[in-house]
C-alpha cells in the first residue's frame, strides 16, 4: 500500500493505493479525514492511471462540495 497526499482548495486530500492480489490498482480517498464512496469498483491495470482517476474524484466532490457553499 502506499499514499499521496496533497492540498486542493484548502481541503486536505490523502489517497491510499492498495494493489490486490487479482492485478491492478484500487485506492481510497479521504478529504479532511472524511472517506470518499468511489462509483469505480474494478481495478485500474496501471498506477498512474488509478491515481489520475482518484486524484480527478476528489477534485470533482470538493468542487461539488464548493460549489453549494458560495
């Protein structure tokens, strides 16, 4: 397993990429400490590209999320 961290809007993002023992690359997203639900269940075959994916998940809730509040 390993993790990334980074910052968007003041929202702190930490992903967990987990690597299963049928292939591929799964991950979980947590904003401020609040899990993230993923509508992606299968794995990704490449790291790079599930990363982008979860990266591009949690940018779109905090903009979703942002978006209501202003």
């Amino acid at each position: 397993m390993s993790e990334e961290e980074f910052e968007y809007k003041g929202q702190q993002v930490k992903i967990q990429m987990v690597q299963p023992l049928t292939g591929g690359w799964l991950w979980q997203t947590d904003v401020n400490g609040t899990r993230l639900t993923s509508e992606r269940r299968a794995p990704i075959k490449y790291r790079q590209d599930a990363l982008q994916y979860a990266v591009l998940e949690a940018k779109e809730s905090i903009d979703t999320k942002n978006c209501g509040t202003t």
